[in-house]
C-alpha cells in the first residue's frame, strides 16, 4: 500500500509540478466557462424545461472536454516513462504490475476530477447572482458527479492502456481518442436507426454516453450504467496490466 501511494503522490506531482498540469486545467475551465455562457445565452433567448445542470451535459463542449482532455492527461503515464528510460527501472522494483497500473490510473482520475472541481461552483453563482433561480437540487448535481467520474474512469483506463503501448505520447493520445470518441459514436446509431439494424438499435442505445449522461445529469443513477462503465474500466485495466506484462518479460 505504502509503494501504491507512494507511485499516486509521483504521478500527481508530475501534472503539478509542471506548466502542462496547469494549462490543461486552464483549458478545461475555459471550456466550461464557455460552454456555461453559451448555456446563459440561449436562456435568455428561450427558457428551457430542465435545470442548468442538466442542460450543460448536452453541449458540444461537455463532450469537447471529456474526448480531448482525457487522452491529454493519460498520453504521458507510460509513454513518458519509456522515452526517457525511467520504464525499465520502474519494472524492476518490487512493485507489482498491478500496483503500478491502478497507481498510474488513480492519480489520472484524481487529476481529472481536479479539473473539473471548480465547474462545481457555477450551480451556487447561478442561484447567487441570477434572478428567478431557485434553490440548488444537490439529488441531480451529486448523480452528476458520479456519471463524470463514471465516464473519466472509463476514458482514463482506455488511456493507460493507449499509453502502454506506444512510447510516444502522441500516439498514445490519437489512440486514446480513436477508442473514445469510436464508443461515443456507436451511441449515434440507435438515433439514425438505418432498415438494416432494426431491433438492433435497442443495443446501441444502451451504449449511448448522451443518454447514460443525460440519466445521471437528471438525477438517475442506473445501475446498468454504473455497472457498463466499471466494467469498461477493469476490462482495459486489465489490458494495461497484462501489456506491461509483456513488457516485464521481454
């Protein structure tokens, strides 16, 4: 345990010890800041039937975050370590394979949820600053939360594994993306629903990240969701454990 927080402290300190932490945590808000005012904007155009909080999940920018930030985060936890050669040495020390991997994974959660932190703020200005707004509902935002963090854990053990791979970091990032944005795309053919799939549609709808989101940001906690992202997550975990594996025996 004590190795295991030991390699979380090391990889946090490598997003905040440097300028790249930072501006990717500045990028995010920017995102979210912008994704907020557009939000304001069209209220004021047109009221919606549905909180802020659930509205923002169905903007351009919500997912622009989610598919571009999380292979940002994730593109350097092995593939840094193979370019500049400290990969072997990590391999060599009594740590466990699996150890490194969870440890590599826990602090690129931690670091994602980090930046989204502040984006949980803007629910409490609203009801501040806004005439009309009414009292926070902390069911949705809590439910909120969670399907965030379901979808980051997703999207970083897909990172990981991307990272495993390859020493360059830019691979690793474009083969993050491919896979993430490849599962966010599957959930647009059950909206499509061309002749040829018919009663298909029914599965691709369950793989949709717009309606698993759009049940977590209106208070829903299913636990289909819950149970289809922790699934995700161990599977390609498991994939990273067993590609530095590989890489140990070599």
């Amino acid at each position: 345990m004590q190795a295991y927080l030991t390699l979380v402290r090391r990889e946090l300190a490598g997003h905040f010890l440097s300028l790249r932490g930072y501006v990717i945590m500045a990028g995010v808000q920017f995102l979210l800041g912008a994704s907020l005012c557009i939000t304001l904007e069209a209220l004021n155009q047109k009221p919606f039937d549905m909180p802020i909080t659930e509205k923002m999940p169905n903007t351009g920018f919500f997912w622009l975050i989610l598919l571009l930030v999380a292979p940002v985060i994730t593109m350097r936890t092995f593939a840094h370590e193979r370019a500049i050669g400290t990969f072997e040495t990590l391999l060599t020390t009594p740590i466990s394979d699996w150890a490194v991997v969870l440890a590599k994974f826990t602090g690129a959660l931690a670091f994602f949820l980090l930046t989204w932190l502040p984006a949980l703020a803007y629910p409490f200005i609203l009801t501040r600053y806004v005439s009309g707004m009414g009292a926070v509902d902390l069911g949705p935002l809590a439910s909120l939360i969670i399907g965030i963090t379901m979808l980051g854990s997703f999207m970083m053990a897909v990172g990981c594994f991307a990272s495993a791979l390859t020493k360059s970091q830019i691979i690793a990032a474009m083969t993050s993306f491919a896979i993430c944005t490849g599962v966010f795309l599957l959930g647009f053919i059950s909206v499509i629903r061309p002749p040829w799939i018919g009663s298909r549609s029914e599965l691709f709808s369950h793989l949709s990240m717009l309606e698993h989101m759009g049940d977590f940001a209106s208070g829903v906690v299913d636990t289909r969701h819950v149970v289809f992202y922790a699934s995700l997550t161990a599977l390609f975990l498991f994939f990273t454990q067993k590609t530095i594996s590989l890489r140990r025996w070599r």
